[in-house]
C-alpha cells in the first residue's frame, strides 16, 4: 500500500544509531555536540544551496494513471540533469537522479518501503558536488515543476524529499570531504546527512504548499 508514511522513515532517518530527531534545531544540537559541526558550518552551507542559479530549460511532467511517474529535466554546467521517480500501485518502484544518463543517486521501492539506496558522487568535485546538489534544491522552486506538483496530491511529496534528501546528503559529504574544511569524514557525515534531512523537509514543503 501506498504511504507517505512509510517513505518519511527513510526521509528523516538519522545518519547516526539513535532515534532520528525530531526537529532541525534538534538534529544540529546533536550534530554539534557529536563531531564538533557548529549551527554555523549548517547555515553556510544552506546559504550556499540557496544562492542563484541558472535554471533555463526547464521541463516536468507527472502521469498518474497507474500509479505515479514524475520526471523533471534539465541543464547545468556539469550536463543533462534527470530526476525520475516512478512508483506502481502496489508500492513497488525507483526514484534516481542522474547526471549525463549516470545515476548519481537511486532509492528503490517495495510495498512503498524504501528497500535499497545507493549514491555515486565520488568522481565529481567538491564545486561540482554542490553545484548539482544546489540545483537539485532550487528546481522545486522552478514554475514548470510547480506548475506540474500542482496537477498531483499524496505520494509524490514524498518521492520527491526522499531522492532530495539522499542526493543533497551525499553531494554534501562529498563536497566537504574534498573541499579544506578541516571538519573531517565524520563531522561531513553529520554535515551532508543533517543538510539533507532539512532541504528534504523543505522540499516537502514546497511539494505541498504546490499542490494546495
């Protein structure tokens, strides 16, 4: 069966053992307190996420006749952009962000759990890291994908946070295991994983103000 429920398991799970935390503020005081990540290393970094880009070209559309299928293309500096999620009426299916037809990001369905999750940012830099995940982050605010959540109710929102969430999380990691940040691997874990618990949060958001 079909739930928005079942997908927030994995959207807001923790990148650490533990329960996950039930608000940002919460997550940062831990993050914080565990690997030495400060509010501010947080806010630097959304900031970043937030900063203008150039979205031009921008297509989406959604078919749910049987079940759900969205996907949104576009162009940046690194290629071609995709971000699919199609998922059947009895819950199983794939949600996957690629660059250039390679997948950079995949999460995999069944009964409308998330069952599989796996990321591929290790080849791009740290400047290419965030600039993708930046994009994957401002497209929701793009008039054509807005124009297209608008048409769909339910499911979709969560999709749509859920390879958000995983795919700001590793571009995050990524771009700060490369970058001289100085935090080190488990500080960025905690850094890419706490970024993409929010921006999915956010993200969901934007899917539903859309819809309504």
């Amino acid at each position: 069966m079909l739930t928005e429920l079942l997908i927030a398991v994995s959207l807001f799970a923790a990148p650490a053992a533990g329960p996950a935390p039930a608000t940002p503020d919460e997550f940062l005081d831990r993050a914080a307190r565990a690997n030495d990540v400060t509010e501010a290393d947080f806010e630097a970094v959304l900031n970043d996420l937030e900063l203008s880009i150039d979205l031009h070209h921008v297509d989406a559309f959604v078919e749910t006749a049987h079940g759900i299928h969205m996907q949104v293309d576009y162009p940046i500096a690194l290629g071609h952009v995709t971000i699919t999620m199609r998922m059947g009426e009895e819950g199983t299916g794939v949600a996957r962000l690629t660059l250039n037809q390679r997948v950079l990001a995949e999460q995999k369905f069944v009964d409308g759990k998330v069952i599989t999750e796996s990321t591929a940012f290790g080849a791009l830099t740290d400047e290419e890291a965030y600039l993708l995940v930046a994009s994957v982050y401002q497209v929701w605010d793009h008039e054509v994908v807005i124009k297209a959540l608008a048409e769909t109710r339910g499911l979709l929102c969560g999709l749509a946070a859920g390879i958000s969430f995983l795919a700001i999380s590793a571009g995050v990691f990524a771009g700060c295991e490369l970058a001289t940040s100085g935090l080190g691997t488990a500080a960025c874990v905690t850094l890419g994983g706490g970024l993409g618990t929010q921006t999915g949060a956010i993200v969901h958001d934007k899917c539903k103000k859309a819809q309504n």
